[in-house]
C-alpha cells in the first residue's frame, strides 16, 4: 500500500510516496515510483533523514533487479547464490548514486550493467586459488571460448598456434593464461584420493619428492663455523680448491710448495672438517 508522506526539506516542503514495504512493491509500479524518488534525491541534502528515506527506498525496491540479474549465475550453485546477491546490492547501490534523471534513459538500463559487472568482478578477485594479474584471469575466459570452439570445430584439442590464430594473441601469451588458468582452482594435499590396503590415501602421498639440497643447507651452516676456525693459509687452499677449482698442481705454484705438500695439508684439513662435521651432527 502506498500512501502519501510530506517530508520537509529545508526551507521547500517535498511530497514523496510512503513506501510501507518497499521490497514487496512489484517491478513496473518499483520503475515508476523510482523516478519519483529519484527527482526528489536530486535536491534533498545528503546526509538528512529525507534523503536516507529516499535512498533506500530506491534501494529496496530495486531489488528485483538483483536477483534477476543474479539468476545468471545460478549455475554455480545454490550455496554461492547469497553471495552474488550480496555483491549484486553494492552493484544496485553504485547504480543508485550515481543515476541522473539527465540521462533521459530508464533505470533499470542503467543499474543492470552495474549489477552484472560489480558481480564478475567479484568472480575475477575472489575465486582464483592463486592470486592471478587480472589480465591472465580475462585471458583464461577468452582461452576457454577459443578452446571450446576449435574443438567443436576440429575434433581435437586445439594446438598453441591455433589458438593464438583465434584469440589474436601471441603464442607465448596463450601457453601464459593456459598456465595462469591452473591457478583457478587448488586441492588440498590431506584431500583423500582413494583407499589401499593400508587405508585411506591422500594427495600428499603421491606428490613431491625430498630435496636433497636442503641437506647441503643445513652443511653449509654447519661446516661455516669451522672453517672459521681454520687459519689464513688453510683457508686459501680450500677457497682455491673448492671456489677456483685449481688443480693441487696449481695450488703448490702459487704458495710455492710442491704438489705433495698441498694433498698432505688439504688431506688433514678436509679430515679435521669431517671430524667437526661429525660431531657437530
């Protein structure tokens, strides 16, 4: 029911409908209402309670909008559709203050493409498993379209430069989205994949590998304090030895000593390192 309301707005008096329930006014009374409103938030102040009135009664009463333009997603689930409702009214209210009467064009052609594009833009920052440049994350939609069309039309999984031909992209870039595309959806490693004898099996079990040059991380902090402890001449044999890869031969013409001299101190230092190592472990 829809009853008159006088609402006074500083020195001039404004005559806007009393919307008793705004969100059960049907669609084509809520688009003729909605310019009434509209006219009048043009010259309320912002920030009184007429023009908070006005403001969300627009808002409510628009809601229609959202959840028809919302019922373009329904494909993704019932469980993502309060979301996309949600995401769809910071759309509506982004249309509502930013409409002008001036425009000479209806609401509702200006609110849905706000509504929509406020809604995929929530897809595009918030359901990648990995953050993504947004290009790549608009590349992977255009890959998917290319894809889905050559295959129809080949038979076949489209190659790189087929692809690249459709999409009028460079190769390099089209092999980029189809690796930024993995980035879309994540599993965990405790996610379970099947069952054995032993049990049930997870992710974890069947992917990666121990690296072995972790171990050489945790020798290099054990062997630094050592060589610390070596003197001057016993460091530069081992930095010749180990950093400039020269040859004992080498070694003994540049300290003067013999080939021999060098395999007997390298021999005994490389010991009292291992020694250290040793017990250090």
């Amino acid at each position: 029911m829809v009853l008159m309301k006088t609402l006074a707005a500083d020195t001039q008096t404004t005559a806007l409908p009393d919307v008793t329930d705004p969100s059960q006014v049907a669609p084509q009374d809520a688009r003729q209402l909605s310019r009434v409103f509209f006219e009048q938030l043009a010259v309320l102040e912002e920030g009184t309670a007429e023009y908070s009135y006005a403001r969300n009664t627009l808002i409510e009463m628009n809601m229609s909008l959202v959840r028809f333009a919302a019922g373009r997603f329904r494909s993704r689930g019932p469980e993502e559709m309060e979301d996309i409702v949600q995401v769809g009214m910071i759309g509506l209210i982004k249309a509502i203050d930013r409409f002008e009467l001036s425009r000479e064009t209806e609401f509702t052609s200006f609110a849905i493409p706000y509504i929509v594009g406020e809604i995929k833009r929530f897809f595009r920052d918030t359901t990648w498993a990995v953050h993504v440049p947004r290009r790549l994350q608009e590349a992977r939609v255009q890959l998917a379209r290319a894809s889905e069309e050559l295959r129809s039309r080949l038979g076949r999984t489209p190659s790189d430069k087929e692809l690249s031909e459709l999409m009028s992209l460079p190769e390099d870039e089209v092999r980029e989205a189809r690796l930024a595309a993995n980035g879309y959806n994540s599993a965990s490693l405790d996610a379970t994949i099947g069952g054995s004898e032993d049990g049930e099996a997870a992710l974890q079990d069947f992917i990666g590998a121990e690296d072995a040059a972790l171990e050489l991380v945790e020798d290099f902090h054990a062997l630094a304090p050592l060589i610390a402890e070596l003197d001057e001449r016993d460091r530069h044999i081992i930095h010749m030895r180990f950093v400039e890869e020269l040859t004992q031969a080498q070694i003994g013409e540049r300290l003067g000593v013999s080939q021999m001299h060098v395999s007997r101190l390298l021999s005994r230092t490389l010991a009292r390192l291992r020694e250290g190592m040793l017990t250090t472990s």
